[in-house]
C-alpha cells in the first residue's frame, strides 16, 4: 500500500518511486510501473501553488491518500468514471460518485480516502492553494476558512458551473502565455463561484437557526479546538456557550457537517497522524497526548478511522513508498 499525504508531496515520490516523468508544454505526466498500475496522470502548473489535474488510471496496488497539511487550499474534482472510497467515521464508507466533489482543506478537518484496484479512476481536478490566492490579492482570515470548510466539507456541492470550468480548462486549445492568463482567470472564477455559495447557504442556515446558535457553534468549535485533548462533556459546553444541549447538538451537525463527539475525535486522530510522524514516540504516549488514557481504546478509534493499526500508519508516514 502507497500513502500520500499532500499533493506536492505524492507528486514528487511517485516521480522519483515507479513512476516515469514525461515533461510536457503545460506540464508533466507521471505513467505508473507496470507493477503499480496502468494509465497516467497529467499535471499542469505548479502542484504548490495552482494546477490542474487529469487523472485516468487503474491501479494495480492499493493507493490510500492522508489530507492532513496544514497549507490550505481547494479542490475541485469532475469525476467522470470513479469508485472512489471517502474514508468519514466508523459507520460505514461514503463512496465517490459520478459528478463534482469539492473539498476545502482545512486542517481542522483531516480527509481519508482509497483509490479502488482494477477499476478506472477517471477524473479532472482543479487545485488552487491559499498561496496562489494571496499573489491574486485575495486574503482570507482564519475563520473566512473555517467558515469555508464548514459551507462545502461533508455537503452535496454539485455546482455545473464547476463542472464547466474544469472541461474548459481540460478541452481548451489556448497555449503559452495566454494559457497561463487563462488559466488563473478560471482558478479565480471558480473560487468565487465557490465563495459566494458557501455565502448564501450560511444565509439559507441562518434562516434555519438564529444568531444565537450560529455564536454557540462558532464559540463551541473555539472552546474544542483549544481542549480536544480533555474536552468539557456536551452539558457542560452548551452551559458555556450559553444554549440548551439539544440547540447545541442539532446546529453543530448541522453547521460543521459533523456530531460534536465526531469532530473532537477528528481532531485527535489529526493530531495523532502528526505525532506518529515522531518514530522515537511510543504509541502509548501518543494516545495519552492525543487524550486517550487506554491504548486499548485508542487503538480501536484508530483504527475505525483508517481501517488500519498506528504502527502500520507510522511506517506508511515515515518511509510511505
């Protein structure tokens, strides 16, 4: 199994690992060994900072990919033939569909996922990273990303108009400096796009629900973020932040995407994905940074998040091809 767990990165092992790098004029395209799979991925741009990705491939070993950088960035995927495997929480896998999927990277909010063996994974995906927005003058606060995660992470975001921006960017016969032009003006549209319809669904939320849980959410995530080693029990948090308890649980759920008890236990395993990185740190310790007092139960959350134990993890983290 190969682990990746940022795209620069992945790009760059499997370049140097089984993988033939062919320059061409918008970029390179990486084709796997034989042993690994078939088929290629073409890369344009720059991987750190804005490219766009055209992926048609069948593996032959299973490929299992970590989102857990902190850079910041968006994704936007047009899967035209896929089976993805979108790892969430214990009750089941989410499977990927014909379609668009979006996903806002914010380390607050790690990502999981599998590519199937022997089925074709054909897709075109728009990476644009917060350090491309900056150069474009476009500066986001901290919570402008939190609240961006929490309007597109873990929804049904199928925007057609997304979808079209990624064929243009795909069929587009424009060349050299102007494809270069082109291809910012389309990376800045559709960060817009996607702006301004997290904006209007945290308008459609606030119908829903009043000012007062909108701040006891944003207060509540405030309050975990600092505690999620030893977090307050939900009686308790919903005291702090001034609601009742069943206000609490409903706007949190529906405000992040997911229950209180599974967004502390994502930061945990976030947190534990880092630690393992550590080689000389036991597992027993890690579970005791991360807040579990029994490696027993650790280990269960574990794995139940990544279908594998922390040792296996450490040792794709550490030496991942």
């Amino acid at each position: 199994m190969e682990i990746y767990h940022s795209l620069s990165f992945m790009l760059d092992e499997l370049s140097k690992n089984g993988w033939k790098k062919e320059i061409v004029p918008r970029g390179f395209t990486l084709i796997p060994d034989e042993n690994i799979g078939a088929g290629q991925i073409t890369i344009w741009g720059d991987p750190a900072k804005l490219c766009f990705i055209d992926m048609d491939i069948i593996y032959n070993t299973p490929q299992f990919m970590v989102n857990y950088s902190k850079e910041r960035g968006i994704q936007i995927t047009f899967s035209e033939q896929i089976d993805m495997m979108f790892y969430k929480d214990e009750s089941g896998i989410e499977t990927g569909y014909f379609g668009n999927f979006i996903y806002i990277n914010n380390v607050c909010i790690p990502w999981f996922k599998r590519y199937p063996i022997g089925k074709r994974t054909k897709a075109l995906t728009l990476m644009i990273s917060e350090d491309f927005l900056k150069e474009e003058n476009i500066l986001l606060s901290e919570e402008d990303w939190n609240r961006f995660a929490r309007g597109v992470n873990g929804r049904n975001t199928s925007l057609p108009t997304l979808t079209s921006i990624l064929k243009q960017l795909y069929q587009t016969t424009i060349s050299n400096d102007l494809f270069e032009r082109f291809f910012k003006t389309k990376a800045i549209e559709s960060f817009l796009l996607l702006w301004d319809y997290t904006q209007k669904k945290e308008k459609s939320d606030l119908k829903k629900m009043n000012t007062k849980s909108h701040k006891a959410v944003k207060d509540t995530i405030h309050i975990l973020d600092k505690s999620f080693i030893s977090p307050p029990i939900i009686t308790d948090l919903a005291k702090m932040v001034e609601v009742d308890k069943k206000t609490l649980q409903f706007a949190f759920k529906e405000i992040v995407g997911l229950s209180i008890h599974k967004y502390i236990r994502t930061l945990k395993m976030q947190n534990a994905l880092l630690l393992l990185e550590n080689k000389e740190m036991r597992i027993e310790d890690i579970s005791k940074a991360v807040g579990y007092q029994s490696k027993i139960h650790f280990y269960r959350a574990f794995e139940a998040v990544f279908s594998i134990k922390p040792l296996e993890m450490r040792k794709f983290l550490t030496n991942p091809l």
